[in-house]
C-alpha cells in the first residue's frame, strides 16, 4: 500500500501555502483588483511551463464570470502575437523565478505598447516584479514536493491568488447569478440558473379560457394544449384561478351534468403562480413540495403570461 503521509504532507503542505497568502493581501491587491475592474480591453494572461497552465485556468474564470480573458503564450507573443495586446488592455504575467526569458521579453514590449502589468511571482526583487504597476508576492516557503524541485505548492498558490482576484472583481462588477446563466447557457450550472420564462408555454401555447367559457370549451382548451390544465382569467386577463384533468375528475363524479356548468363553477381559485424571472430550479422544487404538475406565470398586475410544466423541466435535463 502507497505511503499515504506522503499524500497527506503534499495537502499539509499546500494548504499552508495558501493560507499565507492571506495576510498578505494589501493596498497592492486592491490596486490589482481596480485595475482589472477598470479595464476597457481584456485582460491578457501569460507565463511558461506550468505557470501558463495555470494562467489558463485564471483567464478561464475571469471570463465566465463577466471579464474578458485569455491566454498569450509568451514564445508565440514575441514571434508575432504582441500585436493582440493594446493599450487598453490588462497584463497579468506569472513566473515563479519573475526571470523567464520569454516573459521577460514580453515585459520589455510592455511600456512601450502601454498595457498595465500586474505580476504573480514568488520574488518581489525580480525583474518581472520591478517591471510591473503591481506585483503580487506568492511566494512559498517550500514546495509540496519531497524533493522541493516539482512546482506544487507555488503553482497551487499562484491559482488561489488568480481566484482571490476574480472573485473580488466579480462581487466589485456586481455580477449576478443571472449574468453567470447568460454566460453558461449550457451544462448544469446553466440549467439551475434558468429562469422559467425560458421554458413556460406563452403565447398561443398557453393554455387560457374565460369565468364564463362553458365545460366544453375548457375541456376543448386543455386537450388542444396538451398540459392537462388550463388557467382561467378575469376580462381583464389577471388569474382567476387553473382547472386541471383532476379538477375535471373529481367534479365529473359529483356531477352528472358538469358541461351545463362553466369554468367559474369547476376552477381552483387563488392557485400558486410565480413570477417569470423566477428560477426554474426554484419552480421545480415548488412543484415537489405542492405535488403539483404545473404552475402559472404572472406578471406584477397577476396577469397570466404562461404556463411551466414539469415536463418542460424534464426536458432541459434539469431533472
């Protein structure tokens, strides 16, 4: 069996690293955080070897959370690709050492070009450090590794501080849970943030009769829309109250004569409605808690603006 106190040290290890980047957060951060918040362009990650992977994942967040990002590989930059960085752009350059030769080379074009530099490095002497508008310390005081030689610790730090800093300019942008849906359309996380008037029957779909439309019309009405219920409205189009199949069933058993009546006669009045900015996972557990099938959407005057059915739900994979 593998020696877990080794895997345990690693963890140990890197949990402390991160943990001491805490107090250091300062004046110099908050510098960082402005300058990324103010940026008009995008801001442009890039670094070497593992540090470029991790600057991948950085500029990953930053755009899925509202900031435009993305990855310069610093050998292509400086055989070509400076031309993507403008002067409205935010650099954030990440080196361990601040003394890879290609950063560096990509730092010297910086001034000249006039995007703003903010450096990630375990050395606030380097040169990366001294070149940059704010330089953020990441240092750490050993690596996980046994041998203290394989980046562990310093990457694992470096991708904390690039989340502390993506996650501070999204709470200063106000970013919502609606923006993080509009920008995950796709995939679970997309899918919980949907709101219901994404997936409600509107318009002709829906399915809505009059107080006085007879039996026969809203039994009509609820088969042509296929939902097995139909909501009934005042003249003025505010909910009066649903009929559903079981409505009808419960009705027809104590009423023989149920199509001499009209849907005033067999509808639940008051019924749950919700707005149509709700979420649709929030209708969905609704639905589970009042054992329903189906629920109006209203606007703020209770006017009926569609119909979500636990079918629609179903299929956006949401359940």
């Amino acid at each position: 069996m593998p020696d877990l106190s080794i895997a345990r040290k690693v963890l140990q290890t890197e949990a402390a690293a991160v943990l001491a980047l805490v107090n250091r957060l300062d004046e110099r951060f908050a510098r960082a955080v402005t300058l990324i918040r103010g940026c008009k362009g995008r801001v442009i990650l890039t670094g070497m070897g593992k540090s470029g992977i991790v600057c991948r994942k950085i500029a990953a967040t930053l755009a899925s959370t509202g900031t435009p990002a993305f990855f310069l590989h610093p050998a292509e930059a400086v055989h070509g690709d400076l031309g993507v960085i403008q002067s409205d752009d935010v650099v954030i350059a990440m080196s361990y050492s601040g003394e890879t030769e290609e950063l560096t080379r990509v730092v010297e074009n910086l001034k000249r070009i006039g995007a703003p530099l903010i450096a990630l490095t375990g050395d606030v002497r380097s040169t990366l450090a001294q070149s940059a508008d704010v330089a953020l310390d990441c240092s750490v005081s050993k690596e996980a590794c046994p041998m203290n030689l394989v980046p562990t610790a310093s990457t694992t730090a470096a991708l904390a501080m690039g989340d502390a800093l993506a996650m501070t300019v999204l709470v200063e942008k106000g970013f919502k849970p609606e923006d993080f849906a509009t920008l995950h359309p796709a995939g679970k996380l997309g899918k919980r943030l949907m709101r219901v008037e994404q997936v409600m029957h509107g318009g002709d779909a829906l399915p809505v009769v009059q107080l006085h439309t007879a039996m026969r019309d809203v039994i009509y009405e609820m088969s042509r829309k296929g939902l097995g219920m139909t909501s009934v409205v005042e003249k003025d189009g505010r909910l009066a109250g649903i009929i559903t199949d079981g409505d009808l069933r419960r009705k027809m058993a104590g009423t023989p004569h149920i199509l001499e009546l009209t849907a005033r006669d067999v509808m639940t009045a008051n019924p749950i409605a919700i707005a149509h900015t709700t979420l649709a996972v929030e209708a969905l557990a609704l639905m589970e808690q009042r054992k329903i099938t189906s629920i109006v959407v209203i606007n703020a005057d209770r006017r009926v603006e569609g119909v979500v059915h636990l079918h629609d739900l179903w299929r956006t994979g949401m359940v």
